[in-house]
C-alpha cells in the first residue's frame, strides 16, 4: 500500500507487480536445471539470496512503475533458482531415510511467511517507509546469502547436465508421474 501509494499506482497496477515476481519466479524455476549444471546448488542458493538483496535495494529506489515491475520480473527469476538448489543441498546434508522430514520442515519457511511477512513488512514501513523497509530486508536477504555461502558445507557437486533424451527417459518413468 505504502509503494503503491508513493508511486502512483491504482491497484491493478500494483497487483501487477505481483504477477510478474510469479511469472520471473516460473521463468527461474523453467532454467534452474541449466544454472545448476553450471554452479553448485549451494553456490545457487547463496546467488539466489543475495541477488533478490541486491534486487530489493534496487526497488527501493525504484520512481516509476516500469522500473519497479522490471525489478519485481528480476526478483521472481533470481528467487525462482532456489527451490531445486535448495533440495539438492538437503539431499546431501540429511540422510535418504529423513528427506522427508527435512523437506516438510524447509517447506514450513513458505507457510508461516504467508503470516509473518505481511505483519514484518507493514511494521518496517511504519518505522522506516517502504523505502527503507525494502533496504533493510534486501541488506539481510543479501547478508545471509553470503553468509550461506561460506557456512554451509553441502550442496557442493554440480547437476548433471540437461538433455532431451533425458527429460523424455524421466517423462517415461511410471514413478514420475
């Protein structure tokens, strides 16, 4: 509300904000198989975090709505890297008979931030502005991407790479679908 109202935005416009962070993320998650044969998953992760940082300090200074909509794209797509990283850093960080315990306590993260996120969000724009709302989470998000990439220890061999012939022997696999 507080950027939608500084930027002159009705709501459709803002909501469209939102709609391009999903369709960037969609797009992140379409390549991360490509990003991940070329960089380790945990050095992806590390770039995801520290990229959507970067990617809100930029918003932050954002003055008009194509700009902020180009940066919200941007954000989807470094942030639409993270999930296929972050499961095959867990993969080598828990033991195959705990995945699926490992992967519901991850998931947790995306549920309580439909709660907390809003309540974090509102409360940084009360005592800062928006402005300075979206500085200090892109500071932490980019502090902890660095922070992650130098002290997480798993994730460190590449994916193989993508094929054709691959995807279709996955596509053919009873147990996929």
């Amino acid at each position: 509300v507080h950027m939608r109202l500084d930027l002159g935005m009705d709501p459709a416009q803002a909501a469209s904000l939102l709609s391009l962070l999903s369709i960037g993320m969609g797009a992140g998650m379409l390549c991360s198989g490509i990003v991940t044969s070329i960089l380790a998953p945990r050095r992806i992760i590390s770039l995801s975090l520290a990229g959507a940082g970067a990617t809100l300090l930029l918003i932050a200074g954002a003055e008009s709505l194509c700009e902020a909509r180009a940066l919200f794209a941007l954000m989807g797509i470094v942030s639409g890297f993270y999930l296929s990283s972050a499961m095959a850093t867990l993969a080598t960080l828990v033991k195959p008979e705990s995945w699926s315990r490992a992967v519901a306590v991850h998931e947790l993260a995306p549920t309580v931030s439909v709660i907390i996120s809003p309540v974090l969000a509102e409360t940084a724009s009360n005592l800062l502005g928006w402005r300075g709302g979206m500085v200090l989470m892109g500071s932490a998000s980019l502090a902890v991407g660095l922070i992650f990439l130098f002290w997480n220890k798993g994730g460190t061999r590449k994916l193989e790479r993508l094929s054709i012939s691959g995807a279709v022997a996955v596509f053919r696999r009873p147990v996929y679908w």
